[in-house]
C-alpha cells in the first residue's frame, strides 16, 4: 500500500499519513513530483511526454509529463524525482542534473473507469536538459505505454485546446516555458 504525507500549502508534510486511495477519494492535500526532459534542436525546444497505460487510475491512455510520481511519506521531493526517472525511463541522473522550477496546486476532480477521482496535489517540478533516443529509454511498461519527444509548441497548443489525448497539466508546462524563457 502507498502512504503519502498530507502536506499544508507549501508542501511541508504535517505529520500526518494518508493511504493513496484515501487520498484520492477525498481529495486530501499531497505532495507529488513532476520531472521534464527538455532539448533544444536550434531555436525549437522538445519535451518528451510518457503515454499513460491504459490501467492508470486517472488519465488513462494519455500523453503527460516526461515522468512523474507521488512522494511517498518520508521522502524528499528531489530523491523522488531521481527515482521515477530511473523507474519509469530508465535513465539516470545526479541531483546536481536536475533544475528545481517551483511548486504549484494542482486540484481537479474526474471519472475514471467508472469511479470519482479527486487529485489534490502539490507539485515539485523539475527539469532535465538532455537529449536521450527515443530507442535508449527503457519504460516501465506497468506504467507506461510510450514515450515520445514532441516540440513544446505542439504541446502547448494540444493543451490549450483541450485535446483530450494530451493531460500534463497546463500550470506545470507553463512553469516549464517560464523557467526555459519561452514565450507564453
């Protein structure tokens, strides 16, 4: 069973422990992390996106952040983002690889095979320049369909208008563009 921290509004854990599924029907306050692989290819920036498996509990099938997790109780925002990484790419990198972008609230509620799904998060982004193969990632295929580079254009206009294929979640693409200097 996954135990999360119930954080207050900054992210700090409380002190108190919440099972995922709990966590989920109610919609108490979590804290997840969110991790970008970026390149450049001239003046075009690329992000890579995880397609979803199809028996993910929210936003099945979809196209989303490069990797991303919750932090499971105890564990520090950066740890967890070096281990999902690793878990769902198969890629490895140093803390010092990582940029931290912020956090940002993310709160929604959504049906989902059948159930009420309520996400109420806090989000520590990161991102990571490197220009890795599509052929030199390893998924987690538990987890993962694919993982495909798009240009963040694409993906910012696929969200904006609400394409129902793509679900990263238009506050941790726009923190992204911010910390990258791109316009909005």
């Amino acid at each position: 069973m996954e135990i999360f921290d119930i954080c207050d509004e900054e992210g700090r854990p409380t002190g108190e422990t919440v099972s995922r599924q709990e966590a989920h029907e109610k919609g108490i306050l979590h804290r997840t992390v969110h991790i970008w692989l970026v390149k450049r290819e001239g003046e075009e920036v690329f992000v890579l996106l995880q397609k979803r498996a199809r028996n993910k509990d929210s936003f099945p099938g979809c196209w989303d952040t490069s990797s991303a997790g919750h932090i499971m109780a105890g564990d520090a925002p950066l740890e967890s983002a070096l281990r999902e990484l690793e878990e769902e790419l198969g890629l490895s990198a140093a803390p010092e690889d990582l940029r931290f972008g912020g956090t940002l609230h993310v709160r929604f509620e959504e049906v989902f095979h059948g159930s009420l799904f309520r996400e109420n998060e806090i989000i520590f982004l990161y991102w990571l320049e490197r220009d890795v193969p599509e052929e030199e990632i390893r998924i987690q295929e538990e987890e993962l369909e694919d993982a495909v580079w798009f240009s963040y254009e694409e993906v910012k206009a696929a969200i904006e208008r609400r394409d129902p294929a793509f679900c990263a979640a238009p506050e941790s693409l726009a923190v992204l563009g911010r910390a990258l200097g791109l316009p909005e």
